[in-house]
C-alpha cells in the first residue's frame, strides 16, 4: 500500500455561491484527507474553481460583469466557505491561472499531433447548463437526459477526441480494477454505458470565446476554444505542475482519487480516464460518486432554486454540527432527503445527548471520585471489561468502513462505543461504588471510570477527522491532547491501552448545546 494519497473535489463553477450539495463533497474530501493523515500518510488535497465556459459566459453577461470579474467575485464566496468549515486543502486551483491553461494547451497539442484529436463538424443537440451534447434519443421531448432542461440544436466545426478507440481498454480497465468506480452500482452503470454505442465526442466550441483558445491550426476556419470539460478535468494534474517537473505529480498524480457527485460521474469515468489513456498518462486510482442531498426528492441546486446557504446553516446548528450530520445521516453513495427537522434530531441526538452528555459525565466523575491531580490511566485497563471487547470490535469495523467512504457506518460503529460507555456508566454506577468502604469497591470504582476514559480517548480521537472542534475540545477534557502530536499512526493508536500514560481530566462545559428545533 501506498504511503500516499490524493484526493480531489470536483472543481465548482463559479456561476453563484455554494450551496450545500459543494459543502458535502467538499467536507466528504476534507474527512478522508484528515484521516489519511491521522493514518500516517502524505495526503495531497486539491479543490478549486471551474471558471470557464457557455455557463460562466451566459451567467456574467447577465450580471453585467465581464466572466473573469464574475469569477473573481464569485471564487471569494467558495474560498470563504472552505475557510468556516476549516477545510485544510492543499491547493486552490481556478482554472483562469496560468498554470492551468498551459497544461490544457500542452495536453491539447499533444492530442492533434498524435492524430486523437481532429477538425470536423457537428450537429447535434446540446445542453447549455451541462455543457454536453446528447443524442435524439437521449432527449425525450427535447429535454436533457440529466437535468431535464431543453436542449438546443447547434452546428459548429468541431474538433474531435477519438474517445471510440480507447472504450475497449477502458472496459478491460475498468473490469480489470474493481475498485476503479464505487459504488459497484456506478461502476455497473458506467461500463453499461460503455457497453452501448460511444462515440467520438467534440472536444472544442467555436459558439464561445470564454475559454481556452485552441492551438492555431491553418485548417480551422473560425477561433475554437477547448470544450470546457476537458479544460476542468485537466485541473486534477495541472494543479500538481506537471510541465515544471514538479516532485508532486510524480509522487501524487498515481494515487489520485476524484471524490464527485454522481451527475459528473460520466465525465470523470468515461471522458477523463480516456484523455488520459491517449496523453499516455497514468488513470487516477479511484473515483468516487456520492448521491445528492435532496428536497422533496429533487436535487438541491441553485438553479432548481432551493439552494441553502452552508454559511447560514453553520450558525444555526454549528460547523460540527453540520459536518457531523451529513456524514452520519446519508449513505455516501446514495441520494439523501435533507430536512431541518431531521438534521436537528440527529445533531441533539447524537452530538448534544450521547457523545456530548458521556463526556461531561465521565469528566465530571473522574476528578470527583479520583481527584483533581494527574492520574495514572494505564494500570488498570490490562482488566477485561465490556468496553474493552467492545472497542476491539468497533474500531476495525469503523477503519474498514473508512477504506471505501462508508462514513456513516464508520460513525455508527463509534457510536456503538459511545452508547456502550453510557450504559456502562449506568450497569456499574459508579456513584454507588464511591460509597462503599470495600477497597474492592474503590478498584472497581477506578477501573470502571478508566474503561470509561479509555472508550472516549478512543471515540474522540476517531471523530476529529469529522468533527475537529469539538473533538479535540473532548480530548482537551479528557486530558490526551499527546495524542495529537504523536507521529504514529491512528491505527496504533486506537488501541486500547496506547494513549499517555497519566492524564489530567478537567470537568467539560456541555460540548454541543441542545438545539431548539424551530417550528415548521
Ligand atoms: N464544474 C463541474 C465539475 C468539474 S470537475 C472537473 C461541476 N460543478 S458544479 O459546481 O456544478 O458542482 C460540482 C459538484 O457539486 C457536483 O458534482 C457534486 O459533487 C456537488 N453537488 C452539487 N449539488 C449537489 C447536491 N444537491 N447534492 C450533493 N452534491 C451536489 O459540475
């Protein structure tokens, strides 16, 4: 296994603000990267912004702001976002900079020399808001087979990508890796697709001059720019400086993994591993499509105009709060029906009741019954206790779940630990054990409080990568902030019994406050 890792968002386009359906994939990204982390490995993480295009064009001309104003107005609102959820990405990249457009063009050139790239024409329907071409058949009433907006007839000289001879090898990939795409179910629809009739695909614009020129060319008639999804794929390597002979592309471009909605799914699984295989460059090692956040089963987006704010939903319910919900609620690879009501109960529910009242209750009993001064936490967690079995089951559950982006059954396991210490606390009542004067009773007592500790040490240390501020606030309490600044990996340290040795636990102030869920 690789030592390793690079994860990507999708890049967002700068048409308006994010909304929550950008906050997912990006917090989803952010959660790997910091596990990986905590897992002992280099991790690269890249997000950025896709400011080209008909999209961006048509967008700036109705806000009355030239595209590159648009998009400097509008990446301040993503960059913004990022910074109130604490994400820690590596590498912004928009594809306006420099950086960028001389990679596309090198990857371009490179394609017409070696005859994958060719000028012809096109006629075909096409969809604005997608950015693609769909057939006859595909459009049912004149409707986009995606969005179901209408589509409109174009008919443009076009060069095009010989995407048709490298479906075979990209079937035979595909089969070959059965990791490539997950869920299985996307990786089935992809290679359905590839099954079918797929041809060469246009790969320039000439309706547009909001892109990316392509190189000049006596054989063209009219000025084309780079179709805009080859421009923003291409984000994923020129972001890493591939022509500068940057060390990160060699070390990180094979261990890429696209985390993207499954609306993009087709792009990143078909389009993107073909270019690639006609540059002669290695595929990225995984793809990744989540499901979308839903209202009223239709996909939130800005412009089926249900859009709801990340900023805003971060002062009502906290940034862990929302960080916590959407990866504890939804299953990853499925679509997810937001509701306020639901993303309420479930933060009072999990956050407030069970992980935030067993903290304060396990740091409020050990100074009380132990004492105020450092106490020695190893001694006696070498005894058997339910705990103990308990965490030796979850942990390997909650890390296998994490290989394949089962965030909410990771979740779930560590909340199984967390319950587990509740009804510990309630089975052994420590408060009964403190009164008696049977030095058996005082073992006990202190045994029983350590399993406890040991649980949450164990919890806690798990949950920053998901929920950062408040983890490490119940790690403050708990009294093993080294284990932070230890350089082994999360796995080791997630054994019981592997954290400091003597601790100094402070009583906690409630973690999560109790949300008032507002009326309908
Ligand atoms: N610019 C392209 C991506 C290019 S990547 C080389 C694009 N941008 S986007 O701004 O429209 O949205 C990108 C991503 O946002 C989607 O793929 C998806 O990951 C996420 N989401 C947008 N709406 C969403 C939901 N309602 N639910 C979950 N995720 C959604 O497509």
């Amino acid at each position: 296994m690789s030592s390793r890792y690079y994860i990507t968002t999708p890049i967002y386009y700068v048409t308006d603000a994010p909304h929550i359906g950008h906050l997912y994939t990006t917090v989803a990204a952010d959660i790997m990267s910091h596990y990986q982390k905590m897992m002992g490995k280099e991790v690269w993480f890249l997000t950025g912004t896709d400011e080209h295009g008909q999209k961006i064009q048509k967008k700036a001309k109705e806000t009355g702001e030239t595209p590159q104003q648009l998009a400097d107005r509008v990446v301040q609102r993503y960059l913004e976002a990022w910074k109130v959820y604490g994400i820690e990405y590596n590498d912004f990249i928009r594809t306006t900079e420099e950086r960028h457009k001389k990679v596309v063009q090198a990857y371009i050139k490179k394609l017409m020399n070696s005859g994958d790239i060719y000028l012809s024409s096109y006629e075909g329907l096409y969809c604005i808001p997608c950015e693609a071409y769909c057939t006859e058949t595909q459009a049912t009433d004149g409707k986009c087979p995606d969005c179901q907006r209408p589509v409109e007839n174009l008919r443009e000289e076009s060069y095009f990508f010989k995407m048709s001879k490298y479906v075979e090898p990209l079937i035979k990939h595909i089969e070959q890796n059965p990791s490539f795409i997950i869920p299985e179910s996307r990786k089935n629809e992809v290679l359905g697709f590839l099954k079918g009739e797929v041809r060469d695909i246009s790969i320039s614009r000439t309706t547009i001059d909001w892109g990316i020129p392509m190189p000049a060319d006596p054989k063209a008639t009219k000025s084309h720019c780079v179709y805009v999804w080859f421009d923003a794929l291409t984000n994923y390597i020129s972001a890493l400086g591939p022509m500068d002979n940057d060390e990160k592309f060699r070390k990180f471009w094979p261990e890429a993994i696209h985390v993207v909605g499954k609306d993009i799914l087709r792009f990143h699984a078909v389009y993107w591993p073909t270019f690639l295989m006609a540059l002669g460059l290695p595929l990225p090692k995984q793809i990744v499509a989540h499901g979308w956040l839903t209202d009223s089963n239709r996909k939130i987006s800005k412009s089926l105009g249900n859009a709801i704010d990340p900023i805003a939903l971060s002062k009502e319910v906290g940034i862990d709060g929302m960080r916590f919900f959407l990866f504890r609620e939804f299953v990853f690879g499925l679509d997810g029906e937001y509701t306020k009501e639901i993303m309420y109960q479930r933060i009072n529910a999990d956050l407030a009741n069970d992980f935030g009242n067993c903290i304060n209750r396990v740091t409020n009993m050990i100074p009380k019954y132990m004492g105020n001064d450092a106490i020695e936490v190893t001694k006696l967690l070498s005894e058997s206790s339910e705990l103990k079995t308990l965490a030796s089951e979850v942990v390997p559950q909650a890390h296998k779940e994490m290989e394949h982006f089962g965030y909410q059954k990771s979740l779930e396991s560590i909340w199984k630990l967390i319950s587990g210490v509740n009804k510990y606390v309630e089975n052994n009542a420590p408060w009964t054990l403190a009164k008696s004067t049977d030095p058996k009773d005082k073992q006990k007592l202190e045994e029983v409080l350590l399993h406890c500790h040991e649980s949450l040490r164990i919890a806690s240390l798990f949950l920053v990568p998901f929920i950062p501020t408040s983890a490490k606030r119940a790690i403050a309490y708990l009294g093993t902030e080294s284990d932070l600044k230890v350089a082994a990996p999360l796995a080791t340290q997630l054994l019981w019994g592997k954290g400091p040795t003597s601790v100094k636990v402070t009583k906690s102030a409630p973690l999560f406050p109790r949300l008032e869920i507002p009326k309908a």
